[in-house]
C-alpha cells in the first residue's frame, strides 16, 4: 500500500515537473511571439494572410483573402488547404485580433510534450528519460523558430501527429483518426506523410486494416487538395510548382544542400537514427525542403519543418530504446559517455540556434518601436476600422490593418526571385495600391531613396501619382527608424 502510494507520488511530481515546464515555455513564447509583431517584426507574409483570411471567415466570408498574386479577393484554399483555420474564427467574434493565433499556436505545440513524455513512458519505462525527451522537445531551436515566426496552421500538426503516434500505441484507433483528420486539415502535402504513416503501419506495427484505411486517407487528400481543390480555387495548377525545376541541373547544389538541413536537424538527435523508419515517416517533407529552390525551407528560422520535428522525436524515443536494448554496449561507462555526448550536442544546439535572450550567440531583442510611431498605428487602426475601407500597406504593418474585406500588401513576396520571377515581373504588379482607399507607409522599409531598390521603386511610383495625396506623416526621422506616412486616394471629380 506504501509502495503504490509512493508511486503515485513519484508519478504527481513528473506530471507537476512536465507542466510546469509547459507553462514556463508557453507564457514565455507567448509574449514574445506577441512582443514580435508588436515591435514591427512580422510580416504580411503570412501572419497579414492569416489575420485576414481568419477575420473575413469571422464574419461569414469563409477563408477569403485578397489574394497577393491575383490582386482580387479569393479562396485561401487557392493558395494552401488549410482549413482548420476556420476553427479560430468564434475567437474573433470575442476580440478580432491576430493574438488569438499566436496564443493557440503556442500552447498547441507546447502540449505536445504531454504526449511525447506518455510516448516515452509506454516505450522507455522510464520517467527520467520521458521527462527528459519532452523537455528536449521544449528546448529545440526549431520548435522555438517556427513559433516565433508569424503563424502557420501546419506547425499545429508537429503536436497532432505525436499525440495520432501515441495513441496508434495504445491502440486507442478513435483517437488515432481524430488527430490524423486534425493534420490533414492543416496543409495540402500532409496526405503524403498520412500516407507514409500508413505504410508504417502496416508494414511494421502488423496493422494492415488500419494501415489500408490510413494509406487510403492520406492519398485521397493529398490527390484531392493537390490536383483539384487548389487547382480549382486557383484556376490553375499549384504555384510552389516553380520551386522544384530543373532538379537533375541542380543535383550537386540539392545533395550539398541537403546534407547541411539533414545534418542540423538531425545532429542534436542522433539516437533517431536507429528508428529511420520512424522519422522517414517524414521523408516527403524531408524532399520538398531539400529539392525546393526556396532557400527558406532549409532554414532554421522557419516552419518549414515543422512534421519532421515530429517524426524526429518521436524516432529518439525509439532509438534510446533500441541503443540501450544493444547487447554490444554492456559497459555502463560507454552508454553514459555516449548519453553524455548527446546532451552536450543539445546544449551546444541551444546556444548556436535557439531564439532566446541569454545564454545563446545570436540574442533575440525584439526593440521598442518610438512612441510616436507606436501612437500613428494605433491612431490610423482606429481611424480605418471600418472593414469596408481597402488599406494597403507596407508589410511589416500588416498585422494592424488586415481586419478588412480587402487588403493590398504595398511591397511584394521577398522570395519572388525563388518561384522564376525577376524585378521587371514584380514591377509591373508595383501600382497594386491604386485599389486602395489608403495607402500606409512604414518608411524603414523602403530604404535609401538614393538606392534604387525595389521597395524605392514601388514608394516613387506611388509618391509620383497624382490621385493620391499624403494627408499624414509624423516627425521622426530616419535615426528612430523611419516615420509612417499614409496617402489617401482623391475622389474623382465628375
């Protein structure tokens, strides 16, 4: 009876450990994903996208946007399928404001360190490791990243598809399917994770009937999202088509590429290897990043890779099992030299990567903006509230003024070179703001007017047109990191 008691105990205190340690990374990561936009360090891409695709299905416009290719208002569903998007709008209704996706995003992608230490404890037996693999999972850099970086629907799937792997465990199949449907509602290529999930299923776990239908589901969506319902939102075929030309041209670039992402991810959690077949579950995402010209899938400051972080822990709870099962390490002295080794290379992985404001090499300092550009926001937010007028604005303003019908990012997607285009291209979509009511300039982004630049490109065109007329900017100047200044569109006189 003793003996249960002090078991229950024992067990209270990793619980009472593995949530404060949730709460400690969510408040944390919480106010500095906020803190981040609120200091001008987000972007039209996509947190802009996101708040208005959410604000417009809020009141009744269900996932519309303008789109920034087509310059008209559409289906984000011609862009990515994403539709668990919807499930934030009721939030909305309370207070229309971007926060709600920074908040959720975080706390959903914290919790999955609750199933991975349940993961760890059937696996494993043991509460020190389990404890130890989610406070891991709290402290990666790429986990902190894709937090940090504006919102995506797809990071929520890092957590569904751990919690979908626990219950596959325990052979909880409602569960299972509940968190599988969750992921593929978050992007149109996860159908080929569900699919290589699937296959593992069977092929592994001797699941065949639930491997079939998991293979079944995840090809169906992928087929369908892919190939008919962005086409058909789009009128034409998926536009990240243009990442992935001319591959056997790029061979040697893709194989040096791809060892440097492999090798970053994968270093800090070596013992995955010794469960490839768990984290190759992700091998499709592992492929797109790789082969993609898009320079951003490969970084460590984005949410590119958000479902191999999932499959790559997952694999490390497979693979301590597997490495401390090896009947060729009998000698105490080596497992813990090598655990040691391990927990140095996560250390090191922290101070080299981790987005934090001590303790790493690069410090996250999201500065104060000026008072006074702080006061011109918030002034023109109030004074453009009503969702009917249509605001273009420089990207980093974004955040602020997508709680409309329609919206025109002022500059343009800074990966355009990536998808084939050049500057003349972007250039001629350079008088998109001549839709607008009100055009909003935050004048850090264009740079030195001297320059010649892109952005100096777009802001002459706009200072040079007569149908608008600047009716704002405030005092400061260049040393306090530019001013704001908004231009109003003249009425046509009959």
């Amino acid at each position: 009876m003793i003996k249960t008691q002090n078991s229950n105990l024992k067990s209270q205190i990793y619980y009472f450990l593995l949530f404060l340690f949730i709460f400690i990374f969510s408040t944390y990561f919480i106010y500095m994903s906020i803190r981040r936009v609120e200091t001008l360090n987000s972007h039209y891409y996509d947190l802009g996208i996101m708040n208005q695709t959410i604000y417009n299905t809020s009141r009744g416009r269900i996932l519309d946007m303008t789109n920034p290719t087509f310059l008209k208002n559409m289906s984000r569903l011609a862009i990515h399928f994403d539709p668990i998007l919807i499930f934030f709008a009721p939030f909305y209704w309370i207070y229309p404001s971007y926060i709600w996706l920074l908040i959720f995003q975080v706390i959903i992608v914290a919790f999955g360190a609750y199933p991975l230490f349940l993961l760890g404890r059937k696996i494993l037996k043991n509460d020190n490791l389990s404890l130890l693999i989610s406070l891991l999972y709290l402290s990666f850099f790429a986990v902190q990243r894709m937090i940090l970086f504006d919102f995506h629907a797809v990071v929520l799937a890092t957590t569904f598809f751990i919690a979908s792997f626990y219950f596959l465990e325990i052979k909880n199949w409602k569960f299972f399917y509940f968190f599988i449907i969750l992921s593929l509602l978050t992007k149109e290529h996860i159908g080929l994770i569900v699919l290589f999930f699937g296959s593992y299923i069977f092929i592994f776990k001797k699941e065949k009937k639930h491997g079939l239908i998991t293979m079944f589901l995840g090809i169906i969506f992928f087929i369908l999202t892919t190939y008919f319902i962005i086409p058909y939102f789009r009128s034409d075929i998926h536009f990240a088509k243009n990442y992935f030309y001319n591959i056997k041209g790029r061979f040697f670039t893709i194989i040096n590429n791809g060892f440097e992402y492999f090798f970053r991810l994968t270093t800090p959690l070596f013992f995955s290897l010794l469960a490839p077949e768990i984290f190759l579950i992700a091998s499709a995402e592992w492929g797109i990043n790789i082969l993609s010209l898009n320079n951003n899938m490969r970084a460590i400051y984005f949410h590119y890779h958000a479902i191999i972080i999932a499959f790559l822990f997952i694999a490390l709870i497979f693979g301590i099992k597997r490495f401390l099962d090896l009947p060729i390490i009998k000698n105490k002295i080596i497992k813990i030299s090598i655990f040691l080794i391990f927990i140095f290379l996560n250390i090191r992985s922290i101070y080299f990567y981790n987005p934090l404001p001590f303790l790493v090499k690069e410090r996250i300092n999201y500065e104060n903006i000026h008072w006074l550009t702080k006061k011109s926001i918030n002034y023109w937010q109030e004074n453009l509230k009503d969702e009917n007028i249509i605001v273009s604005t420089t990207p980093l303003l974004a955040p602020f003024f997508t709680n409309r019908k329609t919206y025109y990012n002022f500059l343009f997607d800074p990966a355009f070179g990536e998808t084939g285009e050049i500057e003349d291209d972007i250039i001629k979509k350079s008088d998109n703001y001549k839709k607008a009511d009100y055009v909003i300039i935050y004048k850090k982004e264009i740079g030195d007017l001297d320059s010649g630049i892109l952005p100096v490109r777009f802001y002459q065109k706009l200072k040079e047109d007569k149908n608008f007329e600047m009716i704002y900017a405030d005092s400061l100047n260049e040393k306090y990191g530019g001013s704001i200044e908004v231009y109003k569109k003249l009425k046509v006189k009959n």
